[in-house]
C-alpha cells in the first residue's frame, strides 16, 4: 500500500499520469443568475458550450505527449500548438475564469481588497473608468472574443482583449499576462436575452462580477510565478536562438550534422543578438551576461571550425558544449 501510494506520488511528481479536464461546477444554481444573465443562457452556456471545449480538449490530447502538459503550458505555447488545443484549451480556462468571478448580486460579501483598490485609483483613478475602459475593449472586439483585466510581468494592471478563446497568457497575444477578470463576449453569452445588444448585456454583467474574488485573483497573480515565465518568453531574441540551436543541435545528436552545416552562420548570428539584446530585468545579472558571452564565443567557433571543414565528430562535441550553455542561460532564467 505504501509501496503504491509512493509509485502515485512519484507519477504525479513527475507528470506522467495523464491529465483529463473536467467541466468545473457553478457556484450557485444556473436560475441565480437571473436577471442580469438569464437562467437558459446559463445553462447552455455552461452545460454545453463548456463542456464541449473540456470535451474537445481531452479529445485532442489523448494519446498525444501534451496530455503531461498543464494546461498553462498548453496556452503558453499556444503558437506551437494545432487550432484544436489552442481553442479549446482557452475556451476551458476562460470559462472556468468566468464562472468564478460571477456571483448572485445578494451573495456578493467580499468587499474589493485595499491593495487591489489602490492599484484601480493608480491606473484607472476610480472603478467607474476601469469598467468603461473594459466595456470599451469588449464593444470594441470584432465577432467573438474576450475583454480582459490583467497584471502584466510589470505587475502592472491592464486592459486588454482577444480573439475567439484566446488568452493573454497564450504566446499568440500582443498584450500579455494573468487574467484576474474576464468578459465573455461571444453571441452564446448573452444573444437570448438581449439579442444583438450587446452593450446591454456589458451594462448588467457588473451586477455580478464579484470584486472579492477579482482582488484575490490580483493578489495571488502578483506573486505568481507565471509572470516571469511569460517575461522570459517575451524576450524574443532568446526564442529565436533557441529555434535555431533546437534546430541544429537534436539532428546532431542523431548524427545528423547537416543542419548546422548549412546553419552555423544563422546560429552564430542569433547568438550575437541574444548577446546585445535587452534583458528583462528579473534576469539581468552578471551571471547571465557571463553566460551570454561564452555562448556567442562558443558559437563564433563553431561557425569557424565548420567553414574549415572540421570533423563531425568535432563539431557534435562543440555544439553540445554550446548546447549546454544556453542551458546555463535558461536555467538562469527560473530564479
Ligand atoms: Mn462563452
């Protein structure tokens, strides 16, 4: 028993129990709602268009390697990801963002937290201009989308929309970071009960976003570290080398040295972006400027040793060194 409960715990540890999503419950009867969104609308909305986004997602990713993914990595990388798992690993997170910050009017008793209160006045002044500047991004958003509060890697409160069931945590956005609130702006959120009037609908959501839960959302974003994630992913430079050191190293490994035969150069080239680009400052330190400069002198005498002609075997062990340096770098960018 113990021998399995610690097989469990490893598994888990380790990622390799398979994630299926589940359809989150509602806090309050579909009927509660009523009648700012109406009960009707609730239910489908909830017990159809949702579902079928969990049941989508687990469709997509059974049997593949992204069902030891989370569902954050899922939309971190949205861009390297099929339109199945980029819509509906969103449509799943959004609404269950959604159906979270939406309580009953009668049962709202948190009030907005100070901390959360004072980063409104510094950036909106008052709570009225930050629900203008939210209803202005959702009538704004063309065909179907999303209106956004969120705290950006600068800590930063922001307000900004997307698309279909994208998010600002996915990689494909402009504007990036944690949503704390959320407003479903697609027809399916509110066509029944006010047709095509929209701005009717952004008028009465407020009713039931609950200002409680938005500030503990705020509070745990902050010290969430998710944000320097999507800062280092911000850092465009680092991505693009490590396309192409991904490109040109696991070929390598195989034995496979074309690539970086025909792409010593480019290496060598993005190296030395990486090397003059700006670093997100949570990540500036003389360790990574060390690293970053080793890495471009690694890569300079690679480019070399290959317009001489060296040895495979000479080049492999060379980018595996170079390989093991940008490595240094990434891990230098979780602290
Ligand atoms: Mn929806």
């Amino acid at each position: 028993m113990k021998y399995l409960f610690s097989v469990i715990c490893v598994a888990l540890s380790l990622n390799l129990i398979a994630q299926t999503y589940n359809l989150p419950a509602l806090k309050y009867g579909y009927a509660d709602y009523e009648p700012f969104v109406d009960a009707q609308t609730m239910e489908i909305h909830h017990s159809k268009h949702h579902q079928a986004y969990v049941n989508n997602l687990n469709k997509a990713i059974s049997g593949t390697s992204l069902e030891k993914s989370s569902l954050i990595d899922l939309m971190m990388f949205a861009s390297f990801r099929s339109e199945v798992v980029r819509n509906n690993s969103g449509g799943h997170y959004n609404h269950s963002l959604f159906w979270e910050i939406l309580t009953p009017k009668n049962k709202q008793t948190t009030p907005l937290k100070v901390e959360f209160e004072n980063a409104i006045k510094k950036e909106f002044q008052h709570l009225d201009s930050l629900k203008a500047k939210i209803n202005q991004a959702a009538s704004a958003r063309f065909g179907s989308g999303w209106a956004w509060l969120i705290v950006t890697p600068q800590k930063k409160l922001v307000v900004t929309s997307t698309a279909n069931q994208d998010n600002p945590i996915m990689d494909v956005s402009k504007e990036r970071g944690i949503p704390i609130l959320g407003i479903d702006v697609w027809e399916h959120a509110y066509y029944l009960k006010y047709q095509n009037k929209r701005g009717d609908y952004l008028g009465a959501i407020w009713n039931l976003i609950d200002w409680g839960v938005v500030s503990e959302k705020y509070i745990s974003a902050l010290n969430d570290p998710l944000l320097a994630q999507i800062e280092k992913d911000n850092w465009p430079e680092l991505k693009e080398f490590h396309r192409v050191m991904s490109q040109t190293f696991h070929p390598s490994e195989t034995g496979n040295l074309s690539p970086l035969r025909n792409r010593s150069g480019e290496l060598l080239a993005k190296s030395i972006l990486l090397k003059n680009s700006v670093i997100p400052s949570p990540f500036s330190n003389p360790k990574i400027t060390e690293a970053l400069s080793k890495l471009e002198k690694e890569c300079s005498k690679i480019h070399k040793l290959n317009v001489k002609k060296t040895k495979d075997e000479v080049l492999k062990k060379k980018i595996a060194e170079a390989h093991d340096t940008f490595h240094v770098v990434q891990g230098l960018c979780h602290d």
